[in-house]
C-alpha cells in the first residue's frame, strides 16, 4: 500500500477509527454509569427506609435484627448490621459476618452530615460490589450503630461489558463496510491516476496517439479529456513542426541551389559574358536577401519564443511606413501581373511604436495577399483613423481560407495551404508584434473569395508624456 492508499488510511481511516473509539469510550462511561447510578439510587432509597424502623424505640440491635429478618430483597442485595463500636454482627445471608472486612463507606459515613456513604470496590474474597452504609443515631449526634447494603456488580459489569461489546461490534460492521466502499472508491481514483501517469509517459516519449480510457463522468473524467486533448495538440504542434522544419529546409534550399548554381557558372574556364554574370549576380544578390530573410524571420520567432523580442520606441509616421512597405513590392506585383491599389489619406496622427517591426508586419502582410492571389489579382489597402485608433486593412481576391483553417492561421507553424512557399511563422511573429503595440491583426476570409487582415493601433493621446527612444520586450 502506497500513495494515495497509504495517505488516505493515515489520514481518513486513522481518523474515523480514532473517533469511534472516543465514541465507544464515551459510550462505556456512560452505560457504566447509568447501571451504577441506578444501583446506587436503589440502596439510597432502601436505606431511606431506616428513618422509620429505628423510631419505634428499642434497641438498635433487637431493632436491627427484625429489619433484616424482615428484609424482603435479600436476594438482591446482601444487609450486615454494625453495632457502635463499628464491628460486623449480623449478616442477612445467615452467615457470621467477616469482621475484618474492610468498609470505607462506613468510615466516611461516621463523619458525613448525612450519616451516609457508598462505596465501589472489591470485598476480601475479591468480589466487586457496592456498598451503602446508613449510621444510625439516638436522636442527636452519637452514633447507636449503623447498616450497610452490599450490592455485587458482577452482573451489573456483565450487562455493561455484552452492550459494549455489542457496540464494538457494530463499530467494526461500520469501520468494514468503510474500508470496503473506500477500497472501491480508491480503485476508481487510482486506477485512473494509474493510466493517466503511464499514458503522460507515453506522450513524454513521443506517442501523441496515446489515450486514456475516460472511466468516469467526474473530474477525473475531466483530466482524462484534458490529458487526451493535450495529446492530440502536441500531436497536431508535432506535425506542424515537422511540416515547418521540411518547409523551411525547402525555403532554404532553393535560394541556396540558385545561389550555387549562378557561382559554379560564374567559375567556369571562359566565362565572359558580361550581361549573363550581371543577371547571375543580380540573382545571387536577390537569394541572398531572400536567404536573409527567411533566417530573421526565424530568429524573430525565436525570440519571441524566448519572450526576448525588443522593440525600440519612438513617434512613428505610420503612413511613411506603409508607403515603403507598398513600395518594396510594387515591382514584384508588376513581374506576377497584380496590383496593389493604394489611396493615402492626407494626415493621420502618430503612433508609438517600433518603425522597423511595423514595416515588417505590413510586407508580411501585402506578401501574404500577392502570394494567395492569382494573376491579375487584386490588393486593396485602405487606412482609416476612427475613434483614436488607426485601422490599416489590406484585402486580397485570393484563394482565400476555408473556415476550419482560419481560426489557426495565427499559430505557430500553421499553413493553411501546402502547396504555397513560406515557412508558416510569418503571421504569428507578425501578430506578436503588433501585440507587443497594444494592438490587433484581425483575420477575416472566405473560400475562393479572397481575405481581409486589419491592423489596429493606438494613436498617440494628445496629452502623453513623450517616449522615444524606449525600449519593449
């Protein structure tokens, strides 16, 4: 027995089995004291009886003696007549009275006001009894001589000890019938718990087809669901990493294959042309930035993994941004046969914000819809200033994104269409940065149609603190 077994019968069935025995004690006392109360409350009411007999006159002894004789429950209890010098002289079993025996109830009855005491102890042939002695005086203060009522407790202890026992046994039925339906209550507990560490270890390995057997409609039931759910994510994380690594190994490849290529041709024996090398070092120079960008891009990502992406602050023209940004890619749209429809607004006011990091988000973005969009695509851009916040969105008549993949098109390595180049981490660094803006990249598409993304960042209150030159992360 261990864990949770262990601590449960340490903790739990130590406590139940520990307040039935306080109970089965407080139960002994009082069932002990009820019989002895009871017995004591029969000799006090018998002795009550000496107040009449012994005021006829007489002597004590004559009187005495008819009493016991007379005495009608000497089945029941036992009479001894003392006389005043405190000895034994007459016995109610007929019997010469033990003279030596010893009676603390008379002796305190001697000094007592109400010339009476009881007594419980053993007798000197061992037997255990209780005993009432009544003094009786001549009228005043000088004791005449005394009778004392002798009781056994044998029966009395055998009553007490049968419903005592009858009480413990009940409480070992009880204590039973607990650790029975706690053995099935733990079983239900831990056999779960069991799986649930066995299957955490398989997923630990890699087996994201692990599950757990949902056994309960409980809270354990609920970890199981969680436990399973946990599995299918780094399952799916698992399969888009792996798509991601194959991805960017392509992305990397082919400007390496390009750039390879231009130079072993440039480094062949009588090569002169001068307008081939010209096109061979304008492509070698267009896969490397090409190359550069898809290791910034990853590194981007990594640093926002590593919560150690930095943002440099400053007052930002966001319309100058844009415009370069639209600008790096109008020559790309004009070679793929699309256009990008661009109306600047005349003013909008500034923004705080990192001018780098946002033009990044905007060629990410205005890539993204020259990529999906087909030839003689179409890209608006449209940028609004609405109720101090500046809402830049840029639309597409692409191929769009089917309403299953939409919701995740922000995760890491996520991408919604295969056959497409992109490494599948460009909208989530782009999302983090804008994030890191106390702003939002909403997404919306529909299938065939085309997608929408808007860029909402705050504008610069009128009356903030100037704070160029901060640093984020």
């Amino acid at each position: 027995m261990k864990g949770i077994a262990k601590r449960w019968v340490m903790n739990t069935f130590g406590v139940i089995l520990l307040i039935l025995l306080v109970l089965l004690i407080a139960f002994s006392l009082v069932v002990r004291s009820l019989y002895y109360n009871g017995i004591r409350q029969t000799l006090s009411g018998r002795s009550g009886e000496l107040t009449g007999v012994f005021s006829y006159g007489g002597t004590f002894m004559e009187t005495a003696r008819q009493y016991v004789e007379a005495f009608p429950d000497k089945e029941m209890m036992e009479l001894v007549v003392i006389d005043s010098d405190g000895k034994a002289e007459i016995n109610s079993t007929g019997f010469t009275p033990e003279r030596e025996q010893y009676m603390p109830d008379y002796e305190e009855a001697l000094v007592n006001e109400e010339h009476r005491a009881d007594w419980c102890g053993r007798l000197s042939s061992g037997e255990k009894v209780m005993a009432l002695t009544r003094v009786v005086t001549d009228g005043g203060d000088e004791p005449v001589g005394a009778i004392r009522y002798i009781v056994s407790l044998e029966a009395a202890d055998r009553k007490i000890f049968v419903a005592i026992s009858f009480v413990c046994l009940a409480g070992i039925l009880i204590m039973f019938f607990i650790f029975i339906s706690s053995t099935y209550f733990l079983r239900s507990i831990v056999r779960p718990v069991r799986e649930i560490g066995d299957t955490a270890k398989k997923i630990a390995r890699g087996d994201f087809n692990a599950r757990i057997d949902k056994f309960y409609d409980d809270e354990i039931g609920d970890l199981c669901d969680t436990i399973n759910y946990m599995a299918g994510e780094l399952g799916t994380a698992d399969k888009m990493k792996n798509e991601f690594i194959s991805s960017v190994s392509h992305e990397l490849r082919t400007p390496l294959t390009a750039i390879k290529g231009w130079a072993e041709t440039m480094q062949m024996d009588g090569f002169n042309d001068k307008r081939t090398l010209e096109k061979g070092m304008g492509i070698i120079i267009k896969e490397t930035e090409r190359l550069g960008g898809i290791v910034e891009e990853v590194l981007d990502f990594s640093r926002i993994q590593q919560d150690r992406m930095v943002l440099i602050m400053d007052k930002v023209d966001i319309l100058a941004e844009l415009d370069e940004s639209i600008y790096m890619q109008k020559e790309r749209a004009a070679k793929e046969n699309k256009h990008i429809i661009y109306e600047a607004p005349e003013m909008l006011p500034p923004v705080i914000g990192d001018r780098n990091r946002l033009r990044q988000v905007f060629i990410n973005i205005i890539d993204n819809a020259l990529k999906y969009s087909k030839s003689d695509g179409v890209v608006n851009i449209t940028v609004e200033n609405i109720a101090d916040k500046i809402i830049i969105t840029i639309s597409d008549n692409g191929c769009g994104i089917s309403a299953a993949d939409l919701p995740k098109v922000k995760q890491k390595f996520y991408k919604a269409n295969q056959t497409v180049r992109g490494s599948g981490i460009g909208l989530a660094v782009a999302d983090e940065i804008v994030n890191l803006h106390h702003g939002e990249l909403d997404i919306d598409s529909v299938e065939g149609m085309g997608t929408t993304v808007s860029v909402t960042l705050p504008v610069i209150p009128e009356n903030a603190a100037e704070t160029e030159g901060q640093e984020k992360f």
